[in-house]
C-alpha cells in the first residue's frame, strides 16, 4: 500500500500531514533546547556549589587536607565537580546530535517537500492546459459543424429554388462543401486534442501524481525514522555518560570510606609534634632549710651578684605553667624549672667524686637541667607571639625543624640534580659543536655552562648548609632525651649521698654561674654550657654494629666527621631517617656520616 495508489485523489490530506510532520520535528528540537539548558544551567549550579566550598589557597582549610576526613570532603567536591562536567556532556552532545542534525535534516525535507509539491502542481498545471487545448478544439469543432450544416441546408434549398440561376446554385454549393471541409479538419483537431488530453490525463493520475505521492511518502517515512533516532539519541546520550556518573558516585563512596580516624589522629600529631619532653614534677621546697642555704650564699660572697633560679623565678616560682591557659605567656621568670632548695648533695664517703660528675654532682646536674630546660622554654614562648621565621628554622619545635630541614634538602636535592642534567646536555652539546662546527657554535654554550656551573656551587653550598643545620637540629634533639635520663641519674645520684649521710661541700646556685663565666644574671639559667661533659657520656655509649665507608667524605660539615674509602667505623647510633648515621672512629673521635656513603652491619 502507498500513497500513489490508495490516496492519488487526496493531495490536500498530503500536503497537510507532510507539513504537520515537519513542525513536530521543530517542536521536538525546541524540547531538546529546552533539556540542554536545563541540564547547562544544572552543571553551571553544581560547579558554583563545588567553587562555594573548596578551600582557597593558603587558607585554614587548605592546611588541615591532610587529614582523611578533610581530604575526602575535597573528594566529594572533585567529584561533583566531574559530575557537572558529566552534565555538561549530555547538554553539548544533545545538541550536536540531536538539535543540530534535526535541524540541517530538517531544512532538507522543507527543500524536499517543496520540490514534489512543485511537480505536482506542474503537472495539474499541464494537465489542466491541455484540457483547455481539448475544449477550445471541441467548441470550433461544433461552431464549424453547425456552420457546415447551414451552408449544406442553404445548397439544398437553393437548388430547389426555381427562382435561384445555376451560379447562386454552384456558388451555395462551393460553400456549403467549404464549411464542411472545415468542419472535418476541427473534428480531425479535436479528435487529437481529446486524444492527447486523455494521454495527459492518464499519466497524471497513473503515473505522475503517484511517483509524487509515493515521493512524499518516502519523505515522510524518512523523517519518521529520523525522529525516532532523534527519540533513542535522548536516552542513549545520557545513557552513555552513566557509567561516568556511577564512577563518581563510586569516588564520592569510596571518598567516605578512606575516612580514617586513626590516621588523622596521626597526622595531626606529626604536624604539631615538638619533640619537647614534658615538665618534670616540681621538688619539695623546704623552707626550713633557708637558714642553711642564706649561710651558703654568704659563704660564697665574692660571687653574691648573680642570682640564682629562684631569685630569676620571682614571684611567679609558685605559680605552675598551664599549658591550655589563654593568658599564660612562659618567660624566662616563669619557668617550670628545678627548684634548688634541695639539699646540697655530699660527696662520695670513700673518697673523692667520680669524675663523670666533675667537681660537684650537683652542679653538673643543674648544668644539664639547664640545657634540657632550654629549648622548652624556648617553645612555651612561641604561645604568647608569633616567633621570627629564621632561614635555618630555628623558630621552629625540634621534630617539625627536622621534618622542614629534610624538605628543604630533598628540594635542593632535586634541584641540584636538575642542574646537573643540564650540565650533562650541555656538555654533550659542546662536545657535538665541536666535532661539527656547522650546527653550531661551542662557544655560544659558555654563559650557560658557566651559569649552570655557579647554580650548581650555589646549591652545592646551600646543600652543605642545610645539612649541617640538619645534623644540628638531630644531635640536639638526641641530646635532649641523653639530658633528661643524666637529670634523673644525677638527682638519683644526689638522693643517695643524702641518704647516706655524707659530708659535703655547700652549695650555691651563684656558685655554678661563675664557674660558667655567665655575667648576665637574666640570662644565666639559659646559658650555653660547654660540651666537655657530653662528650665524655657520649663516649660511653656501646656500639651496636660496624660500617664500611664506599666512597670519600669530607666532613666539612659541623657535627661530621671524615672518612676515606674503605675505612671501617663504629656505628653509634642508626639512622633515624634523615639521611645521617652516628659513627666512631678507633681514636674516639664520634660524628656523623651520610647513611648512603656507607655499608652498614648491625649486631657486630
């Protein structure tokens, strides 16, 4: 079944339906508009959202993702953020696919159906004027006859006219065989005519309007099709996009569950960590001693200058620190430290003091009280201001010193190496003009093998800095945890001499900072002792392995020492992860050496 065949009369019904069926394919393209809009406007809302809560740089919230929960929730929003974009896909191919192409197929089918429509009118056109050809041949075909039986007529009664002469009768005659001849040549035309218009109008209605119609039809059929794809193209370009969409979702479940409090709890305190020890308990002050300890100053007059740490305390030596106080400020005159109201320790009963507590245990121990106090001081400060940001970072607590310093040298390390790669280049390049002057000149290379010469000195110094500033930061922090367990031996030390009863020789805080040579009274708690005495505990300590030296260093370095190939050292102390190990040389001689430079064996 077709149109040509079944609706060859009804061209207006065509028309109409073929023209109904192009304004849906525009109302369908002005929906599909419409959804890409929504869905632009939708992504265009969900990237403003995400923009709302991500942190800016620098910002509070950007310091704290390193911690799971945080990081997750930037998950979330980098997610959302690709799921918008996801949306924004479906509004971009909606359009190309469906809006885009149903317009331009659109356009065709209007060229397309003006075209057939124009052939049908033309051929009705043609038919209709041969039909006026056939009429026109018809109405002078009966003029002509009706003219030809006058003419016959008047012949006839003229030749039975007595009156009439044999001219009248000849001439009536001619004229009556004239109008007949006329009269057979329009039916002759009209016989053709009638002919050619029932050809005409057989190849209208049987073949012309039929390849027409079914011409449209075909039309038709073609935009139905085509609409259809445009109907599974809605729900196929979104369907496309969905196992996106499910991976985002997936990311924002999985953002929820790589939450771990565990490692948030360590996070925050590798950041904020210090690695200061925490305030020792405070001594019992007796004051039924003050008698015993004023006779003690005064035996000591010619050094009655300089005060003591309880003179330094002040007021404050009754009031304990609070750490969690918003008003608290730690000064140098509020500072937890041992109270020296204790009895003075006395000497060993059978003879003289060993020499590991030097002349006086006791002072030894206020001596290494005093550098373990130090650096905590130091930090409690860092509560009430905001301290000086120094190159070396030294306004920074001992763990998060160490953690920069080796940042600072992993970065210089990095950009160390890149200097060299490009001094290899060019050096390779040089080595290439050389041979083949004619690509290029070797000496164009000089400014730049010399500057890449100068960075890598400047950060072969900036290197060594840093390293020795490293190796610093780590003998200190070591030497903090060695001062607190010699402080608890000392004053162990000095229980037991008390207990026993011994005689001994009184003491006086003033006494420890003249034989120190510390003029400034303020600052005598906080003054810097000389090493003499770590040096000889530190000589104490058993190896725990040996190592073999790979390659030469030079131990420029404050803190390290030299080595040669080969050389075979006594490890000290392991590497706590900063690139550096604690050896010993077979004369006593104790520093530090590069972890890589070495072989190392434990248990030795």
């Amino acid at each position: 079944m077709d149109w040509g065949t079944d609706l060859w009369d009804q061209y207006d019904i065509i028309d109409k339906h073929t023209q109904s069926g192009l304004e849906l394919v525009e109302k369908y393209v002005k929906f599909v508009k419409e959804r890409t809009e929504i869905e632009q406007n939708y992504a265009k809302q969900l990237r403003n959202l995400t923009k709302k809560y991500n942190p800016k740089r620098g910002c509070k919230e950007e310091q704290e993702c390193r911690f799971s929960n945080h990081q997750s929730f930037l998950d979330i929003l980098n997610e959302m953020n690709d799921y918008a974009g996801q949306r924004e896909l479906i509004a971009e191919n909606m359009m190309m696919n469906i809006c885009i192409e149903l317009t331009k197929y659109l356009q065709e089918l209007k060229m397309e159906r003006k075209t057939h429509l124009s052939e049908a009118k033309k051929a009705q056109q043609s038919l209709e004027s041969t039909y006026k050809q056939l009429d026109s041949s018809k109405k002078r075909f009966e003029r002509e006859w009706r003219e030809a039986d006058k003419a016959a007529q008047y012949a006839e009664k003229t030749d039975q006219d007595i009156n009439a002469t044999k001219a009248d009768v000849e001439k009536a005659k001619q004229q009556a065989n004239m109008r007949t001849h006329i009269a057979e040549e329009c039916k002759n035309d009209y016989a053709a005519q009638l002919q050619k218009y029932n050809q005409e109008q057989s190849r209208f209605y049987f073949s012309d309007v039929p390849l027409i119609f079914n011409k449209l039809q075909d039309m038709d059929e073609r935009r139905v099709r085509k609409l259809a794809q445009g109907y599974v193209l809605f729900s196929d370009t979104e369907r496309h996009v969905m196992p996106i969409i499910g991976k985002c979702l997936e990311g924002v479940t999985k953002a929820g569950t790589n939450v771990n409090e565990r490692n948030d709890s360590i996070a925050l305190i590798e950041q904020y960590k210090s690695g200061f020890e925490r305030p020792g308990d405070l001594d019992f002050e007796d004051y039924s001693q003050g008698i015993n300890r004023a006779s003690s100053d005064s035996s000591l007059g010619t050094l009655g200058t300089p005060k003591g740490p309880l003179e330094l305390l002040g007021k404050n030596r009754s009031k304990p620190f609070w750490l969690f106080s918003k008003k608290s400020k730690l000064s140098p005159s509020s500072s937890s430290l041992t109270p020296l109201s204790t009895p003075p320790a006395p000497s060993p009963a059978n003879g003289p003091p060993s020499p590991k507590f030097g002349r006086d245990p006791l002072s030894y121990c206020l001596k290494e009280i005093n550098k373990t106090v130090k650096p905590r001081i130091s930090s409690f400060r860092t509560l009430g201001r905001t301290p000086t940001v120094t190159e070396d970072f030294g306004h920074l607590p001992p763990e998060q010193r160490r953690k920069r310093l080796q940042q600072k040298l992993d970065d210089i390390g990095k950009e160390l190496q890149k200097e060299a790669d490009q001094s290899e280049a060019l050096g390779k390049m040089k080595d290439v003009y050389e041979k083949n002057p004619q690509m290029g000149d070797p000496a164009s290379l000089s400014p730049q093998i010399n500057q890449t010469a100068q960075n890598m000195e400047r950060l072969r110094g900036e290197l060594n800095k840093y390293e020795s500033w490293l190796t610093e930061a780590g003998r200190r922090g070591d030497s903090m945890l060695r001062r607190g367990t010699l402080r608890e031996d000392a004053l162990s030390y000095t229980s037991h001499s008390n207990n026993n009863g011994s005689t001994h020789e009184p003491y006086s805080p003033d006494r420890t900072h003249s034989e120190e040579g510390t003029p400034d009274p303020s600052q005598a708690i906080y003054a810097e002792f000389d090493d003499d005495f770590e040096e000889e505990e530190e000589e104490l300590v058993a190896p725990i392995g040996q190592c073999t030296a790979m390659y030469n260093f030079p131990g420029a370095s404050e803190g390290t020492i030299t080595m040669q190939e080969g050389q075979v050292l006594s490890v000290v102390e392991e590497d706590k992860g900063d690139g550096w190990t604690r050896v010993r040389r077979a004369n006593g001689n104790e520093g530090y050496i590069p972890t890589s430079y070495v072989s190392i064996s434990l248990g030795k």
